[in-house]
C-alpha cells in the first residue's frame, strides 16, 4: 500500500465523540507512553510531525483519528503506564480503552508497540489480554529496532513473547529511524482493513 493522503481528523476523548457515519473501518494504535507510536504513524504515513512527538510523555488521553487515503482511519490511543500520570487519570484511561475496545465496531484491528529493549509490563500484558477477549485482531510490533544488534533482537523477541504467553507469536520489528518494517507493515495494514 502507498500513502497517498493523512489528515488529521479529531481527538476524541471517549468512543461517543469518535467519528460518526462515514464508516471508515479502523486501526488502533496501542502501547507504553514512549513506545514511539507517534514516530511510528509519522514514518508510516512520510509525514515529520503528523501525529506529535514529545519528550515528555503521558500528555495525550485522547483518541487521535487521521484519516488515510481517504479510506481508513489511524487512531493513536492514548500511552499508558507513565509513572507521573494521577492514578484517577489511570483509572479513568482503563475504562475509556476497554469501552472503546468493548464497542467499536468500526475497530478492525490493534497495532499493540512493544519496546524491543523492554520486557513487557503488567500493562502490556493486560493490553494483550483486552485485546484477545474482545477478539480483535493484532499485530505485535516492537519499537526502536536500531537500538539493538541483531543477535540482542533475536533474544528480546524471545522475552516478549514468552511475557505474552505467545511463543508463536509473530513480532515485526520497526525502526522510525531507519524505516525497517514499515513497508511491511503497510501491507498487514492494508490486509486489515480491505480484507
Ligand atoms: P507518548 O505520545 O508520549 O505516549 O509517546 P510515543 O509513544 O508517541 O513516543 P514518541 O514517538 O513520541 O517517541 C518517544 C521517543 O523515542 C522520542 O524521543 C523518539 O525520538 C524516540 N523514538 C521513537 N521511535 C524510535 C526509533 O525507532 N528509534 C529510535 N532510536 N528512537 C525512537
Ligand atoms: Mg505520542
């Protein structure tokens, strides 16, 4: 797939503001505040500073639509597990993705960002965990491959999947910096959402 068009639509604070009847099916993108969602939808779509990034991170609790090729929707969800974030801003950012998760139909997958170097956190797990429940398919995608030599990759896609439970699992690795992955990940994309 080639980009031809991404615009920044709305941000949304909750799934009764998302868009309305035009029914572009769409994908969420998920992860760790600081993941590189941000960089990731800018080096998908050949835009510098489309979706925001930031050095502080945390500040988005919104859903954040661009529209692309007039065809589908990107949403950046809102990073999780910033330690300076209020637990009532938590609480509040759980029940606003599961009600989203739970009912939107428009939701036709979930990008979930993994950072290669990490293992997996609690909520990252439970992110997976949402995401298997309500059946929504995913694609697992760990961030910042440029940071690790190829044998140091091998082993960390070993952590993530055995903290997923998934030994299986097909991890795709990306870099914002260099552009691995991205026309692959283009392709899933496209898969997704013209099935
Ligand atoms: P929040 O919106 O705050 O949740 O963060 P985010 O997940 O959108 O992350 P963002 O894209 O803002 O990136 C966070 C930091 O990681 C920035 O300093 C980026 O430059 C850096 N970064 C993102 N992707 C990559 C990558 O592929 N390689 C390297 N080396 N750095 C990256
Ligand atoms: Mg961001």
């Amino acid at each position: 797939m080639k980009v031809t068009s991404a615009e920044f639509v709305i941000s949304s604070p909750g799934i009764k503001l998302c868009p309305e009847g035009q029914e572009y099916p769409e994908i969420g993108f998920a992860g760790r505040s600081n993941v590189g969602k941000s960089s990731l939808i800018n080096k998908l779509v050949n835009r510098k500073n489309l979706a925001r990034t930031s050095k502080t991170p945390g500040r988005t609790q919104l859903l954040n639509y661009f529209l692309i090729n007039r065809a589908f929707y990107i949403v950046d969800f809102p990073g999780y597990g910033y330690a300076k974030v209020p637990q009532s801003v938590r609480a509040g950012w759980g029940k606003m993705i599961e009600g989203y998760l739970k009912n939107r139909k428009e939701l036709s997958g979930v990008v979930l960002l993994l950072d290669i170097r990490h293992k997996p956190t609690a909520q990252d797990v439970q992110m997976f965990d949402w995401l298997q429940h309500y059946e929504i398919p995913t694609l697992l995608v760990a961030t910042k491959a440029d940071k690790l030599s190829r044998s140091q990759q091998i082993k960390q896609e070993k952590v993530i999947r055995t903290a997923l439970g998934r030994e299986q699992e097909k991890i795709l690795l990306f870099s914002s910096l260099t552009g691995q992955g991205k026309d692959e990940l283009l392709s899933l994309l496209e898969e997704i959402v013209q099935p």
